[in-house]
C-alpha cells in the first residue's frame, strides 16, 4: 500500500477538562464530506467523554465507528488495545477517510506516535497532525501545576532539584508534540488572558508552531484536518520530558468513581464539586447525574472550581443513577473523603 493510500490520523490531546470532547462533537457535526472514525481513551473505567460522543453518531460517522478504550492509557496498553482496535477499524466494510484520536487528559502523545512505526499498521495509516487544546484561562493563570511559581523559584534555588512537576510535564509533552495548538474557551479568557496564555506556550516551545483561539470547539475543520505532517516520521523535532525512557509513569494521578442515588439538590452537588477542588484539590469531575423529576440526565463536566452543567438527554433505559469520575494526583485521592462531602 502507498503512502497515497495510508488514512491519515489526527491525534487529539490536551490536559484535563480543555475541551477534546467538545473540539470532536464540532468536527463530527462539520465532516466535510469525511467517513470519520473516532478512538476515544479516557483515565478511569467510566466512558462519559465516549458516551457523548456516541451520543452524535451519524450517517458520517456511525456508531460502530465510535471505538472506547477506557480501561488504560493506549501510550501503555500499545499492542493489547492499540493496534487491535486499529486494526478492526481498518478491516471495517467501509473503512474511515479520517480517525481521531482522543488521548485521556493525562496521555502523553510521543509514545502513542511510536506506535505508528508497529509492522502491523505503519503502511496503513499516517498521523496527519497531532493537535493539542490548551485551556487559555487556566494557561494564563498558571493553573496547569499547583503552584507554578513556587515549583520555579525552588528550582532556581536548588538546581539538584527535579524543577518539574508531574502537571507541568503533562502539559509541556502534550504542547512540544503538536503541530497547532488550540487555545480553547477564548471567551472566559479574554484578550488579555489569551496573551497570556500565548507568552507561557511561547516560552515552553522549541519549535514554531501556530496558536489559534477558539470558543466552543468551533473551528473550520480544514485549519486542523489535512496537515500532511507524517508526525511518526518527525519525532526528533518533538521533544519530551520522558525521551530516553520506555514507559512513563500514570501513578502520579488516579481516579476513583463515586456512585450515588438520585440527587435532590443538583445546585448543592455543584457546590460540593467546588469544595473538592478548593479543599482536596481534586483536579476532574465528570460524569452523570440523576435529578429527582427531571427525565432527562445531568451532564457535569468540571475543572478545578469551574464546572459546566447541562441537560443532555434522557435516561430511557438507562437505570437512574448519578455516576461521577473523580481524578486528582495520587496523594489527593481519598474515596471516602471524597464521597463524604459529595453526599453532604
């Protein structure tokens, strides 16, 4: 097979909460004339990002086309998960003109583009572009490690000291890899806080590369689709923290799924979420929640403090049962603690 003939892959990352999903849901709205195929992989064993995304399958991008891998990350899990599932999309009756790649928050994407190179799929498919959404508020704010200024000045203090933090290293391999950054929800931002959040990447860069604004996911599929960049071919142009070694390490984070009734107070649940992030620094909740009286389910998507609600659709079926992914660093993860101020 010829290079001509290789279906080119978009690899999608970005750090917790910057809004894949949402970049995805656009994209599938806006194929362009594409068959897509979407590989999602989420950190924890619950699916709600795939959920959603199931949720808008279409003629343009059938459900059987919506793959989910949520039971590890593929940078880790390549020839378990990976490479079948690639493999199963390419041996489909109608194979995809274009798959993405959603990575969990907390993927870093140089080993996924490693896995390129594997016999078994490296004359089929190309890695078009890798995009990476940074959440310009948060940038901005230095939100993408507990406390940015602490950890640099106890660097420029200490040079035998490791002046990285796990958050900082998620945020920089992910930015470093890609070919156009998105700097989503440029609405809560601002103009100033985009500049910000444009000098902090700036800084970080080792290689020009484009930084677009965008609000809503909402952004001309040509601008991120056919970038041609055969990334697997360029990974020395990629730096990462984690160059030289074969694995790295997720126990820096974990998840844990709190499982509740029906909830009476959607608003005191949100203001319970917010306590979370101030009192145990928890860094993602997401999930559903189910309201007494209402028919449909409550999506919660939060980040940090800041959380988005929405009535999404109804249970039908589904049992009636709030269902929420809480992820934090692995010393701030402690269930019962969690489920206490949850329940109230």
């Amino acid at each position: 097979m010829s290079d001509l003939a290789k279906i080119p892959v978009t690899v999608i990352t970005g750090f917790l909460g910057s809004g894949k999903t949402t970049l995805i849901r656009h994209l599938m709205m806006n194929p362009q004339g594409k068959r897509l195929a979407i590989l999602v992989n989420e950190f924890g064993t619950v699916g709600v990002d795939g959920d959603i995304l199931k949720a808008c399958a279409d003629e343009s991008c059938p459900l059987e086309n919506i793959v989910e891998l949520a039971n590890g990350c593929i940078c880790c899990t390549v020839a378990d998960d990976f490479i079948p599932t690639i493999e199963a999309l390419m041996a489909m009756p109608v194979r995809p003109d274009h798959i993405l790649i959603e990575t969990s928050g907390l993927a870093l994407p140089k080993p996924l583009l490693k896995a390129f190179d594997w016999p078994a799929i490296r004359s089929k498919i190309t890695v078009d572009g890798v995009i990476a959404l940074a959440d310009a508020e948060a940038v901005a704010a230095g939100r993408f490690a507990p406390d940015v200024a602490a950890v640099d000045a106890q660097r420029l203090a200490d040079a035998s000291i490791d002046h990285e933090t796990p958050l900082s290293e998620v945020f920089e391999d992910q930015i470093l890899c890609a070919d156009i950054i998105l700097l989503s929800k440029a609405d809560l931002a601002g103009e100033a806080g985009l500049d910000a959040a444009r000098a902090v990447i700036a800084a970080e860069m080792t290689r020009n590369v484009p930084m677009i604004a965008m609000t809503d996911g909402v952004i001309d599929p040509r601008v991120i689709l056919g970038i041609n960049a055969a990334a697997e071919d360029d990974l020395a142009a990629r730096p990462s923290h984690h160059d030289g070694h074969d694995d790295h390490e997720h126990e820096d984070f974990e998840s844990v799924v709190i499982d509740l009734p029906e909830v009476a107070d959607p608003d005191a649940l949100q203001a319970a979420i917010v306590r979370l992030a101030q009192e145990q620094h928890i860094l993602r909740v997401k999930g559903y929640v189910a309201v007494v009286g209402k028919p449909m389910r409550m999506l919660v998507q939060a980040v940090g403090a800041r959380i988005r609600v929405q009535y999404d659709r109804p249970w039908g079926d589904t049992p009636r049962q709030t269902r929420l992914v809480v992820i934090a660093e692995h010393d701030h993860i402690n269930e019962a603690a969690i489920r206490a101020v949850l329940v109230g």
